[in-house]
C-alpha cells in the first residue's frame, strides 16, 4: 500500500522513475492560465519531463482564439 507520504516517484505518464528524471515541478490537474491555483498532482507522480511537455501543450491550446472565451470566464 502506498503512503502519501512516500510517493512512488514514477511517472504516471512516461513511466519513468526518480533515477531517470527529475520530479521538482508542481502539475496542475487544471491549467493555472485558467484560474487554478490549489489542484495539483502531488510530487512524485509527474516528472519534470512530461510537466513541460503538457504545460506546452496547454500553453498552445490556451493561446487559440477559441479558447480565450473560456479564458476570460474563468478570470
């Protein structure tokens, strides 16, 4: 059983563990350009790695028109 605690420190993503990557980084489950402040991943479970990848995907996605509607609701 896993504890709180003691994360695995193995991404859930890329699979990777602590020995092959870093795990500094804080991932948002809801973009922080949208509002999010509190919802986050807890450390261990995303590497540093994959974060960057998913905030550049998110950054790209949030940067289209489309979604700025969206953007401006969420303040």
């Amino acid at each position: 059983m896993m504890s709180l605690e003691s994360p695995p420190f193995k991404c859930l993503y890329c699979m990777k563990e602590a020995s092959e990557v870093t795990f500094e980084k804080k991932g948002h489950i809801i973009p922080e350009s949208l509002g999010n402040r509190d919802e986050y991943v807890l450390k261990g479970f995303e590497c540093d790695v994959c974060n960057q990848y998913f905030s550049s995907l998110e950054a790209n996605f949030l940067n289209k028109v489309s979604s700025l509607v969206e953007r401006t609701l969420a303040g």
